[in-house]
C-alpha cells in the first residue's frame, strides 16, 4: 500500500460503505474531480468485476479512498475497514491505492445537495458519490499543495508546544 499515486492521469476517489461506494473521478490532469457514481455493494465477485472494469473503461491509475478518522485524529474500526477494503481494491485492480481524511465529507455532500433543488429522495441517491468528489477534489488540492501523500492531518500537529506558542 502506498499514498504515493501518480502525478498524471485519471484517480478515482472512494467513499467506502458496507452498502454503498460512493465513486468520483478526476480528470487526466488531475485538476477536476466529478461525480460518477454510487455502487451498491454485492459479493466479492461482483464487486471485483465493478472495479476492474472501471479501471480499465476509465483508465484509473490510482484510487483515493476516504479514511475515516475521529476529531481527535485517532483511527476507528470504519478506518480499519476502509484499509482492509483499500488492500482488497489494490490486489484484486492491480492499481495503486492511497488514502485522505474524510472527515466531514458527508456533511459537506449534504450541505451542497440541500441548495439543489433536488428532492430529498434524489439527494440521498447522489450523496455518497459527491462526498467522494469531495474527499478527491482535496487529495488533489492538498497534492498541489506539497502534500502528495496526503496522510491523515492531525488536529493539534503540534501538540502541547502550541499551547506554548499561544
């Protein structure tokens, strides 16, 4: 596992769900992410034929999936998940995997879909894959900005020194 995807070319981000995967890509550029969309999980078969074909239909060469993460910036058992799915995405694509914090992305999803217009019933249906745009969009912004392995950001990097510096 690497957070370390290629420079160019098309990412795709990843909302992991027991349910549903929320799916966004970017383009080869890697200037706009947009929405793609929700997968419904099926069994592991299924779910293996839906990400080797959109590797190969949409030229993927890496995936960006959303990590769960507490305020606290501690990890929680949907984290643990969500890297169990990254390793299974990996070795059944064959495509690199790395991962961003995606903390508040559904809320933010939920918060741009409320604007819409769209009645609740079609937000629901789209939500999972805006958050995915979302959590792609800042693991490209947060790439440009000199931060390509876009780890998890720690709430209080500095620990107790910032309450020094204060």
């Amino acid at each position: 596992m690497t957070n370390t995807l290629p420079t160019t070319g098309r990412l795709a981000g990843i909302d992991f769900g027991t349910v549903r995967i929320g799916i966004a890509i970017c383009d080869p550029t890697q200037c706009l992410a947009s929405p793609f969309e929700n997968y419904v999980r099926q069994d592991l078969a299924a779910d293996e034929q839906r990400f080797v074909r959109l590797v190969s239909e949409e030229k993927i060469v890496g995936f960006v999936v959303g990590l769960p993460i507490h305020t606290t910036g501690e990890e929680s058992e949907k984290s643990r998940e969500a890297r169990d799915f990254a390793d299974w995405l990996q070795r059944v694509t064959g495509v690199q995997v790395g991962f961003c914090d995606e903390r508040y992305t559904t809320k933010e999803a939920m918060s741009h879909l409320r604007f819409t217009g769209m009645s609740s019933r079609k937000q629901k249906q789209r939500l999972d894959m805006i958050a995915a745009q979302i959590l792609l969009a800042s693991y490209l912004e947060s790439s440009r900005q000199g931060n390509p392995t876009n780890e998890p950001l720690d709430d209080n990097p500095l620990g107790d020194e910032a309450k020094e510096i204060r």
